[in-house]
C-alpha cells in the first residue's frame, strides 16, 4: 500500500511538473526585482517544514484517489491516440482535470505537490496517509 502511496505521488508530481515549471520560469523571471528573487527563495524552506494539518492531509489523500482516476482513465485513452497532437492535447486535458480535482478537494496544487513530496521521504506522514485511506 505504500508503494501505490509513493508511485501515485510520483505520477502526480510528473503530471504537475509542467504546471510547476511555467510557475518557476516566472519566479525566475531575471527581470524580477533580485530582492524579490531572494525573498520568495528564502519562504520555500520555512513553508516546506510547516507540519501537515490532518485537514490538508485528509484534502490531499482525497485528491490523490481522484488524481489515480484520472490518470487511468486517460492512460486508457492515450493508448488509441494516432498522432502526437492528439497524444498532447489528451494530456493537457488530463492535466487541467487533475488540477481542478486537486483545487476541488480544498487544497492547491503547490501544497498537493509539497505533501507529495515530503511523504516519499516521511515514513510517518506516510502512515497517517494510509490511515485516512
């Protein structure tokens, strides 16, 4: 079971990670004021170490089933594609699903991808995860 926890995590953090990069590529805009730069870098470590709420946790386990789905289903779907065009545009539909089943289950998407990640490395986190399942 905690493996299905960590490979749904890790196809989740995949899926957004096109969603994550554009994000970045504006923080890292070089015509962003430096200071602002340092600000917004120096607030990701603190943010990450915040302990999970079992509220958040609970939004998140609830938005990872949803996400499984989706992933299924258009996995499906990607089977019987016969151009690269339509292979992308199915993707960017699954991704705009999952964003609005992660958004639907009361949390964003950056916290979705933090708990994500910190879970692949906290045993703990992990438990109260399969917990709430």
């Amino acid at each position: 079971m905690t493996n299905l926890k960590t490979l749904t995590a890790a196809v989740a953090l995949a899926t957004f990670g096109m969603a994550s990069s554009a994000v970045m590529a504006q923080a890292n805009d070089p015509a962003q004021d430096p200071a602002q730069q340092q600000y917004g870098a120096a607030e990701q470590p603190a943010a990450a170490a915040a302990p999970v709420s079992d509220s958040d946790l609970q939004n998140f386990v609830a938005a990872a089933n949803e996400v499984s789905e989706i992933r299924d289903e258009f996995t499906g779907r990607l089977e019987g594609v016969e151009s690269q065009e339509e292979a992308q545009a199915l993707q960017l539909e699954a991704q705009e699903k999952m964003v609005e089943a992660v958004e639907a289950s009361g949390i964003d998407v950056t916290q979705y991808n933090e708990i994500a990640t910190r879970l692949q490395a906290d045993p703990e986190l992990q438990e109260r995860a399969e917990a709430m399942n």
